[in-house]
C-alpha cells in the first residue's frame, strides 16, 4: 500500500535513502510512462507505444516491458535489467503531487512505503540544522526538468492526435506455440505521416517532434526481442530452484 505524503523536514527530517537501488514497485507493471525526451535514448532496447485513457479520451506514450499484464520483464527482484533505465524510476520515492493545502499547485513528495527509506544509512535527505541535503536539492531540480518535460511530452502527443496520425495497432505473438494478443495499443501511421500536408511535416520538424516520431517507429521492432525475453524468462521459472 502506498503512503504518499508532501516532503517536509518536520515529518522526514530523519530519513535516508538507501544508495541500493530498488524497482520491486514496477515488477508488475507492464506500462511504464515515457518521456518524449526519452524516446530516442530508449528506442533501441525497449518497444515504445501509445495508450489511451478511455475517460479522457487522451493519449500517453508507454514502454511496453511485458507481453501481459500484471508482468514486467525488465524486473528482476529489485532490479531494473534494461541498460537505460526510465526517468520515472530515477527519482522514486520521491514524486510530484498535489498540494493538500493549495490545490492546483504541485509540491515535492515523498511515498513512505518505499523500502529504501531508513534512517540509518544512504543519503540524508536533510542537514542536520535542517536544511536540504545537496541530495535532496539535486532530485529536487531533477524532478523539475521531468515535469516540464512531461508538458512537452503532453504538447507532443495531442499533435499527434489532431493530426491522426495515431493508429490503433494489435499486436500478435506467440510465445513457445501459444498465441498471445495485444491490444489497446496505439502506434504511429507511418503511412499517414509520409503522406502528411508540406506545412504539417514541416511543423513537426520546427518543432523538434521528428527524431521522438522515428524513434518511437524504430522501436516497434524491439517487440520480437521482448518476445524472446518473455520466453525465456518462462523457461527459468519452471526450472527447479
């Protein structure tokens, strides 16, 4: 269960954080939420989709760590197993959220629940007198740059929508003979973007929107090695321990 509650030097002033890192909160999670910052650093290791809120009606693009729900190939105990890890995962247990005393604006926060938490060892998240460690300072202009960053991501992805340019897409496989499919996913028409109006493909390249569009394209075929680590992954389970 988690525990989210605004930082404040009253309640956390004696915690730190362990330096070992710990990703056992996403080894569920088959969708990660992604930066289009993150798109091209990302695209050749993981597969890179769009899922859309069926209240809202809006977009956000995804890594795709698993064939199935409830599942995250990329975690192993606490472990993250990809080489880039997603800037989601970097700050954790540190977080942005609402502030219960001034709705609309967004402090930083902290979820409790987090085993990293202590108060022995790691890094303090406060002085002594305190004031904010140098740690804390750093994370906190790091979760800065990732929630201006989500509002570009936002910008990028609603243009995307009035263009139409995304595309529902299901997704077959098969892991040892059985097939599986996916769906409820999105991708990007490639043929509706070569086919896009002058002036919009132009806008999207002043924009600086193409190397997210062709990374996240380029990703698609990471599908087949997510396959294969879905496989193997399903022979170590049944081996004896």
């Amino acid at each position: 269960m988690t525990a989210i509650r605004p930082l404040t030097k009253e309640a956390h002033g004696h915690l730190r954080l362990s330096n070992e890192q710990d990703v056992s909160h996403v080894a569920g999670q088959q969708l990660l939420p992604l930066l289009a910052t993150e798109f091209v650093r990302a695209a050749s290791e993981y597969p890179i989709v769009f899922v859309k809120n069926s209240e809202s009606g809006q977009f956000q693009a995804v890594l795709l760590a698993a064939l199935a729900e409830g599942r995250n190939e990329f975690v192993l105990g606490k472990q993250w197993q990809g080489q880039y890890m997603p800037e989601v995962l970097r700050y954790y247990p540190l977080c942005l959220a609402l502030d219960p005393q001034d709705e609309g604006q967004l402090v930083v926060a902290l979820n409790e629940s987090s085993p990293r938490l202590n108060s022995q060892q790691g890094q303090p998240l406060f002085n002594q007198d305190g004031t904010e460690s140098r740690f804390l300072e750093d994370n906190k202009r790091g979760l800065a740059g990732y929630f201006d960053a989500q509002q570009l991501t936002g910008v990028f992805i609603a243009r995307l929508a009035e263009l139409s340019l995304l595309s529902p897409q299901q997704l077959s496989v098969s892991i040892h003979g059985q097939p599986q499919q996916l769906n409820g996913l999105y991708v990007i028409d490639e043929v509706k973007l070569n086919t896009l109006a002058s002036a919009d493909f132009s806008e999207l390249r002043q924009r600086g929107f193409l190397p997210a569009i062709y990374a996240h394209l380029l990703s698609l075929h990471r599908l087949r090695h997510l396959v294969d680590r879905a496989a193997s992954q399903q022979v170590q389970s049944r081996l004896p321990h």
